[in-house]
C-alpha cells in the first residue's frame, strides 16, 4: 500500500454534528448501555456475561436509532432537495425509485448510513460471540455529541462551568482528532476479530459472510470523507510496519490487492 497524499480535513465531524432532542436522549442511554456492560464483566460483584450481553445489545440498540434515524432524515431532506432542483416527477412508485436510486450513493457515504451497517453486522455475533471493540466508536462519539448538546443549551451556566462542562468540552476539541484516529484503529481491529470469531465459532458460512460484509463496510469507510485521512494514514502505517515480514515471506502481492480492494 503506497504512502498516498493526505486528503482534506473531514467536512464533518463529532462537534460539528447536530441531534435531536429524542437522538440525544438515546445516545445518553447507549452510554448508560455501555457503561452496564463493561461494568458487568469488570466488577467481580457484578460480573454476569448474561447482563453484559444484554447491554451490550441495548446499547447497539441506541446506537442503530441514533445512526439510523439521522441517515433516513438526511435522505429524505436529499431526496427533496433533489425532486425541486432537478423538477423530477415523483407520481408513480418507479420515478420514486429512480430518486432514491439517483440519492442513495450520496448517502451510502455518510458516517450515519456507514455505522448503521456495521451496527447490524455486529447484531449477528451480539448473542454469540459479542465483538466489544464495536461499542468504541459509538461510545467516543456518544460522549461528543452529549457534550456538544449540553454545551450548547447550559454552555453559559454556573452549574455546567462549576462542574468542569466547558472544561471537557475544550478538552474534546483539542483531542478531536485522536478520538477520530482512535475510531478508525477500533473500526480496523474489529475485521480480524470477527474473522477470528468465525473460526471458533465452527467455521459457519454465516460467520465469514458477516467477516466480509464488515469488510464491505471498510471500504465505505476508507472512502468516507469524514474517515478517510484517518483509514489512509493507518492503513499505510499498519503496512510499513509488515512490509519486512511480507516481503520475506512473499505475501506483498497479497496486501497489494487488499490495498487495491479498499481503494477500488
């Protein structure tokens, strides 16, 4: 994988995003969620796998709203924007179809559509083998848009500055960069977990069309313009750093073409 020129900064990102009342109540419960969950394998008072299964469902639950509900809001604002520009019919269900069509690639590129399908992948291992890094992402941008929202209704308040609000806010801007970094190295792992998951879950078809459905999903990402300077850079870091072994073992080939795959 060649070193590539970086690409601009992302048009949007975590304090620039902007939620609904109700989206906001179900980030806060998707927290709330994650918090169970871990909170359930780490305490050995309250380390119940079955408990921390079920949060760990409830909070892709939130997270799948969250992310879903945006992305559906966001087409149907396009699909408007774009039947008054261009005066398209929409009276029958095949001119609709042809809007949606003609929307649709717009918003298979967003961060929203991008993490409500991986939500749903990581749905299909939650009861088996649940995948935990999945809830980094969710749980990082979780964090900014609750603060963000807060910051912007009681930014002004003694209570919110006597409780280090503004405080944690500025903190979440000057570190908004590695918590996209962060996002994009917790989105890479998971592919070889799930990989692993599906050989120790007796090599079912299931689990490999999963594996390559996520894999779907990382090209989204790496093309996404909100992730994809960040899914550059670590993926070209990650193949430096087995550059030497690949090519002692002959597989440079073989990351060459998977470097071709992102890219394509």
């Amino acid at each position: 994988m060649s070193t590539q020129p970086q690409p601009p900064p992302p048009s949007s990102s975590p304090t620039q995003t902007r939620a609904s009342n109700t989206q906001i109540a179900a980030t806060a419960a998707s927290l709330v969620m994650i918090l169970a969950s871990a909170l359930s394998w780490i305490l050995p008072l309250l380390r119940k796998p079955a408990l921390a299964k079920r949060a760990y469902v409830m909070a892709l639950q939130c997270a799948l709203f969250v992310h879903g509900s945006r992305a559906v809001t966001n087409m149907r604002q396009r699909m408007i924007a774009e039947a008054t520009a261009t005066r398209a019919p929409t009276d029958t269900w095949r001119e609709r179809l042809a809007l949606v069509a003609n929307v649709f690639p717009h918003i298979a590129a967003t961060t929203d559509f991008q993490y409500s399908f991986a939500t749903i992948i990581f749905f299909s291992t939650a009861t088996t083998r649940p995948v935990a890094v999945a809830l980094i992402p969710t749980t990082v941008l979780a964090i900014y848009h609750v603060v963000v929202f807060f910051n912007g209704k009681i930014g002004q308040s003694m209570l919110w500055r006597g409780y280090g609000g503004n405080k944690a806010m500025a903190f979440l801007r000057s570190h908004q960069q590695q918590a996209l970094m962060l996002n994009a190295q917790a989105e890479v792992v998971a592919l070889p977990l799930l990989l692993i998951h599906a050989f120790a879950g007796g090599k079912t078809a299931a689990g490999y069309v999963m594996a390559f459905a996520y894999a779907q999903y990382l090209r989204l990402r790496y093309k996404c313009a909100d992730a994809r300077r960040y899914h550059v850079d670590l993926w070209n870091r990650i193949y430096a750093s087995v550059a030497s072994v690949t090519n002692r073992v002959g597989m440079t080939p073989l990351l060459d073409r998977f470097a071709g795959y992102l890219a394509r």
